[in-house]
C-alpha cells in the first residue's frame, strides 16, 4: 500500500505529536520500511532533546529582583484599585466588605509586602485546585507521610482536619511557596468535584491575631484567621455562609489539635 | 459586577523562568532578554483587562512578548548603528550558548547549539517554542501572529539546517567560549 507522498512537514508534526493518528499511522508504516527516513526523524528527535538538554537549565536561574517586581501589580494600578472599593459598595454590600480588604491590601503592597496572605491563599488555590490530574503532590492515600513531610518542611506540626462531615474528602497536599514563608496546602473535594484548599503557614513573631477574616479575591472566596502561631486560609468557590460554617468546622478541630500537641 | 482585573501572581511568577528563556533566544544576550522581560510584563499589567481569565496565561505573555520584541527590532533598525539581529550575518557574538549549563559538553552538542544561534531569529523562535517549550503549532502561530503553514515550514527548515551541521559537525575544537 501507498498512502503517502510523506511531506517534510509530516515528519516535523510526527515529531512534534502533531499530527491526526491515522497519518502518524501512515508515518510510522515509512519509518519501519524506509531506513533513511527513519533516521532522519531519529535525527530530529536527538536535536530536540539536545536543545532541552542545553536550554532547560537556564529555568532555574535565580530571578533578578527587576523581574520579580515587574510581576506585581505596578502602582499606578494599585492606586486605581483603591478607587475600585467605593463602586463595588455601592452595588452589593458583599462586595462592599470584600473590596475594604482591598483597600487594606493595597495599603500592604505599598508597604513592600508582595502580596497578602489572603490573596496569595486565593491565587494558590486557584492554580491547584484547577489542575485536575495533579492538584497534589502527596495523595490523601499517604496522608501520615504527607503530614509529616509537611510537619518536617513547616518546622512544626500540622493536621490534615477531617471535613468529611461537610461532604469535602481529603485529596491530599503539597507545599507551596507562601509570600513570606513555606506554606502547606491540604485540598479537599466533595461529592460535586468542588474543592477547597486549607492553607497553613507558621506566624512571623510579633503580628497580632486576627479573628475570622473574609474576602473575595479573583472569584476564591478566602476566610483566614490568624492565631499566635499559625495563619490559616480556606479557600474555595463555595457561597460565604458554607465557606464560614466549614471554617468554624477547621478552626475547632484545629483548636483541639493545638492544645494536644503543644509547640 | 466585574470584580477589578488584575493577573494571577503566582502564574506570573511561574512563567519569567519561560519568559526569560525565550528572550535569552530571541535577543541572544541576558541583559537585554531581562529588559525584554521587564517591558513584557509591564505591558501585561497594562493590558490585564484583555487577559480571559482561566486561558493560558503563558502563551498570553509569550505573544506579548513578541510583539515587544518585534517593536524593539523595528525601532533597532532604523537606528542605523545597530546590527540586525538575524543570524545570516557573521559574527552571532550576541548568541551565547549556555555552556556553563551542560551536564556534559559534548562537541556536538556545541556545534548544534552554535548553529541554532546563527538561524535567523524567525526560524529559531518557532524552533524553541516547537521543540523546547513544546507548543501546539496552534500556539506558535498565535504567539508569532503567523499562518500554522508559516509555523510548519520555519520549523522544517531550521531543523534541515540544523540536521545537515550535525551530520558535517567536524570533531574540530569549537571556537565557543566556555563559561564554567
């Protein structure tokens, strides 16, 4: 049989997993008859891995300090943000509240911070949660070494709370760079695939307790309380009142674990 | 009510690595690539309200950054001091090859390399961003604002060129400057 005439570009695609199966098929019934051919697509092959070879180290080169501003929001727009709180109250009381913690956040910005703890909770939520395949890098399977891995990476000892009486199952963990300090991230998914992350982090010596905060940031409802040794965030896509009754839920088991295990 | 624009940071933070990568290609040299860089995520902050939530951030910057590129160039040019920073001309001292990141410096990987910076810099963008940073020929054109065809064949013809030097690659000592 010939299916054929091969085109150079059939070969770059086949290379490049882009072509419709039944022409790779078509491609690879050349390759097992056609030496030359064979060893040209071999060729190409090799060039791809010689270029990652050479180029992927140039990944973990330390980000200059520029760069790392440049990725924050520029102040001209943090200014314009301040403004955004005062249209928003004015159309929903919930937004009202949400956007007085932005005026509050734009304020931390200022003071260097990169970004807040509620914020940065959010976004990282946003970014695993999404991830369908791989959300965790420990699955709830390995719960006891994720939590020690955890407890080891945090400098002390974390829980995993058990949410299952609000429907959400442990998925299972990860640590995550916070903005200050290395962050543990437990996610949690119901019966509807809607997740929720649990984040916890070590408190910096001398902030203050804030009781239970809430705020909307890029759509991930956040309620976050801070105590005198850990910060905490539970984020997700859920409406405010279950937000707030599956964070009363996380704050006492987490109240009981604390008093059990003194640090 | 549309809550206020604004960029996923952590995203943002994820993608320089990639950024500066690929501006290290295109410009052939750290210091401007990192301008390149800089320039690309200002203009990503100014542009944030065009950004669909929830679409790849990364390709997003990546045609951003083309685009600014493109302009540099543009501006380059007609500022007669400049060189042109296709790899037809001689010279290619602008394009160094990160040797120092080697595992093992192998001649040939060398030669492949300095040949990768001598291709015209229309040729090695599709390149890197086929081969390297493993784009759908789909997201290359839109990055490049270039027909999928254009994509296709720019890549066929700097992987041939590429192939033919490997082929000829002569085990004499390559004149690039190793940084250890």
């Amino acid at each position: 049989m010939n299916p054929l005439p091969l085109t150079d570009a059939d070969l770059n695609a086949y290379v490049d997993g882009a072509l419709a199966p039944a022409r790779a098929a078509d491609v690879e019934q050349v390759l097992a008859r056609d030496a030359a051919i064979a060893t040209r697509v071999a060729d190409m092959r090799q060039q791809n891995s010689i270029l990652r070879e050479a180029l992927d180290p140039w990944l973990s080169d330390p980000i200059p300090p520029a760069l790392l501003d440049a990725a924050r929001m520029p102040r001209a727009a943090v200014r314009w943000r301040r403004f955004a709180p005062y249209f928003a109250a004015a159309a929903t009381l919930l937004l009202g509240v949400a956007s007085g913690w932005s005026l509050r956040d734009a304020t931390l910005e200022h003071g260097g911070t990169p970004t807040t703890f509620a914020r940065q909770a959010a976004l990282t939520h946003a970014l695993y949660a999404g991830d369908v395949n791989r959300p965790v890098e420990i699955w709830a399977a390995e719960e006891k070494r994720l939590v020690t891995w955890l407890s080891k990476r945090l400098g002390f000892g974390v829980h995993a709370p058990d949410l299952n009486g609000a429907g959400f199952a442990l998925v299972g963990g990860r640590l995550v760079a916070g903005n200050e300090r290395p962050t543990a991230l437990f996610m949690y998914e119901n019966a509807d695939k809607q997740r929720l992350s649990l984040q916890v982090r070590k408190q910096p010596p001398g902030t203050s307790d804030v009781a239970f905060r809430y705020a909307v940031e890029d759509g991930v409802g956040v309620f976050y309380w801070i105590d005198e040794v850990c910060a905490y965030a539970l984020s997700g896509q859920l409406d405010r009142a279950q937000m707030l009754t599956i964070g009363r839920a996380v704050y006492a088991q987490l109240a009981v674990a604390e008093t059990a295990t003194p640090k | 009510m549309p809550t206020e624009p604004s960029l996923p940071h952590p995203e943002l933070l994820a993608a320089i690595p990639r950024l500066r990568r690929y501006a290290r290609v295109l410009t052939g040299e750290s210091t401007r690539a990192d301008d390149l860089v800089q320039e690309t995520l200002a203009r990503a902050w100014e542009k944030r309200r065009l950004w669909a939530a929830g679409t790849d951030l990364r390709a997003w910057l990546f045609t951003i950054m083309h685009n600014v590129f493109v302009n540099q160039r543009a501006l380059a040019r007609r500022d007669a001091q400049n060189v042109s920073l296709d790899g037809d001309e001689d010279g290619n001292a602008a394009w160094q090859i990160p040797v120092r990141a080697m595992q093992q410096t192998r001649v040939e990987l060398m030669e492949v390399l300095r040949e990768v910076g001598r291709l015209p810099v229309d040729q090695r963008a599709v390149l890197v961003l086929a081969a390297v940073e493993e784009m759908r020929y789909e997201e290359i054109a839109a990055v490049l604002s270039i027909p999928v065809g254009t994509v296709m064949s720019r890549l066929s013809r700097a992987r041939e060129k590429l192939r033919r030097v490997a082929q000829a690659a002569p085990s004499e000592p390559s004149t690039l400057k190793i940084v250890k």
